[in-house]
C-alpha cells in the first residue's frame, strides 16, 4: 500500500500537499505529492510498500490541519464500463481486509456535486455486492475499517480503506449542518460545525450545556452568540457594532460596545471563549493566549485567517506560537482544521482535559 488519498477544500491542494510531505517525513514515512488545483484531493506516493498503511493508523489525523479524509488506496480503476461499475470494483476489492461500512464519495467540486446523485444511488448496490462477497460485514461495524469508493468521474475511482479511529466519522469528511432560519448569519455553521469535529458527541453534555457562561469576542451579529446560546448557555458578547435584537431578546446575552482585543472579564467564571474577528493571526493568537494563561476561560474556538501566499507555513507558524505562549502554563490541547464553513482561514480549538474532568458530576 503505497498511496495515501487526502480530501481537502478546492484551491488548497497545495496546502494539504505541503502537509502530509511534512508530517509524513516527520512521520519517517518519505514519498512525494501529487497535486492538481482545485481538485479538492491530493495524492502522496510513499517510497517503501507498507508506509501508506502504517500512516493511515498511526499518523493521526485530528493533527492534520487541511485534510478532511485520509485513505489507503488499493486500486484506482479507469474506464469503467458505464453498464457495470460494480464487477471491476469487486474484481479490485478482492484481498481486502473485511470492512465494516461503506462510503461512495466524490470531491468536493462542481463536477463532484454533478456526481452526487449517482453516488447515493449506487451505495445501496454496491454495500449488497460487496455484503455478497464477504468483504462487507452484514451490519455496520465501527471495530472494522471503512470502505471507500471515490469517483473521480462516471468512469473513474479509486477504490481505497480509513480506520474508523483514525479517520473522519463523516461523508466526504464534511458534517451535513442545516443553517438555522433564525440564525442572525451563516457564520453560525461555523461554530456549529467546530463542535461537532472539536467536542466528542459523548461530552456535549458536559461542555456544551445550559448553566456554562461564554464570552463571544466579535460577536456582531451573532451568528456564533446564536449557537452558544441555543445551547443554554449566558453569552457575554464584545463588538462595536449592533448584535441581533431576537438574541438580546432572550435574556442569556449581556452586549458592550468595546474592543475585543482588550476587553477582559471582571471575574473568572467564563467556561468558552469564542472569536471570529478578522484580524492578522499573529494578533488573535495573543489575545488567545492571554485569556487562557490567565485562566480567564477554560476552552476555546477561533479563527485564524491566512495569508494568500505560504498559507501552510503561516499557519503551523502562528500554532507554534500559540503552543509555545501556553507551555507557561502546560496541559492544553491544540488542534486546527480547516473547516467545510471555513474559506481563508483556519479554526482552531484549545482546552485543557484536566479541566474538562472537572465538569463530570460527582456520584
């Protein structure tokens, strides 16, 4: 297994390239990239036969800031008879290991959108073939890799597998969010879909729950103060400019007019500290930092915006120097990924486990 497939955002191929060349050298793992803009997937082709593999379990992909799946390839299929697509993938998939879902996806552009429609159609015939053969468990298994069949065009696929403790849970790497009617701006998907990559399912009670406070640093109009407090939670909002009157309307927000980079809470019981302020990284990550090494909030998302040139470097540049800023105080996690709802930028999330422990009730 000598190839690895990365899904990432149209136009950052370069991006997801420069990344897995040097995690996977990092990684020990040496190969070389295969990029084509704006396909929204790259291709690294590992050196040794077994690195591919041994990347896919143990190069941890919640570390990756631009992917949004990575996969094994087994085969790439070209011309396809378009009467029977499914004989030539089985023919492929023979000598695979037992896997325990099944995934037909394209990229992420116009032509993949065009392709979407005959992917959901073709699963259910695919999963039963598959099912016939013995190579796809009868009911879904989360202990078994995920199987995945990435069509490139009607005619053409790659055919490849992703470790479900090391993959992305969701179709095409991509959370399926409805924008909220009642939502004060789309950003709100932003917010909502860092939760949903950031925050175990299992601890949204705990993290995301009503009686916690947040602080919402640029919050006009409040597409990110919307989803704190659907949430339940009392939301202290700093902006400049007008919040959405049916948020104020609901009690949960306090809103000042001041600058969010200066602005700082009078007591230390804010639990989330969210920020969407376009601003050079370089500052954000200061005022980041600064909340949470003085412990004037316990986790936090935000947003960097990158430059239109270096934007890998700029990026792993500004996260070190986030992490650097909070080793004064130690125990925090970082991770950033680029989201679905993300252009220009990246999101990022920090918390410290210790701290998230103290939520759970006592027995």
């Amino acid at each position: 297994m000598k190839h690895l497939l990365i899904y990432c955002r149209p136009g950052f191929e370069k991006e997801a390239a420069a990344e897995i060349q040097d995690r996977a050298g990092q990684f020990g793992c040496p190969g070389f990239a295969r990029t084509k803009d704006d396909s929204g997937f790259v291709i690294y082709e590992c050196f040794q036969p077994d690195d591919a593999d041994l990347m896919a379990r143990k190069l941890w992909f919640r570390e990756l800031i631009f992917a949004r799946q990575m996969l094994v390839v087994c085969a790439e299929i070209k011309d396809l008879p378009l009467d029977d697509r499914i004989s030539p993938l089985l023919d492929a998939a023979e000598g695979m290991e037992l896997c325990g879902d099944l995934r037909v996806e394209t990229p992420d552009t116009n032509d993949g959108k065009e392709l979407s429609r005959f992917c959901r159609k073709f699963t259910v015939p695919m999963r039963q073939a598959l099912r016939g053969k013995g190579l796809l468990t009868r009911n879904e298994s989360h202990t078994k890799p995920v199987l995945h069949v990435f069509f490139m065009a009607n005619n053409h696929a790659i055919l490849g597998y992703s470790y479900t403790f090391n993959n992305s849970p969701f179709h095409m790497g991509i959370p399926r969010l409805r924008f909220p009617a009642d939502a004060p701006s789309r950003s709100s998907l932003k917010l909502e879909e860092a939760f949903h990559v950031f925050i175990p399912r299992f601890e949204w009670d705990l993290r995301l729950t009503s009686g916690l406070r947040a602080v919402d640093l640029g919050a006009a109009p409040g597409g990110w103060t919307y989803q704190l407090v659907s949430r339940g939670m009392m939301v202290t909002a700093i902006d400049n400019g007008p919040m959405n009157q049916a948020l104020m309307d609901t009690g949960q927000v306090k809103h000042y007019r001041e600058d969010g980079f200066t602005w700082r809470p009078a007591r230390k019981n804010t639990y989330w500290l969210v920020c969407d302020m376009v601003e050079k990284p370089a500052r954000v990550v200061a005022t980041m930092a600064a909340w949470l090494v003085d412990e004037d909030c316990q986790e936090a998302i935000f947003n960097l915006k990158l430059p239109m040139k270096k934007r890998y470097h700029e990026a792993v540049y500004n996260l070190q120097q986030l992490k650097d800023k909070l080793a004064e105080l130690g125990g925090f996690e970082v991770q950033a990924k680029q989201l679905y709802h993300d252009r220009e930028e990246i999101t990022v999330h920090v918390y410290r486990p210790h701290k998230v422990a103290r939520l759970q009730p006592k027995e």
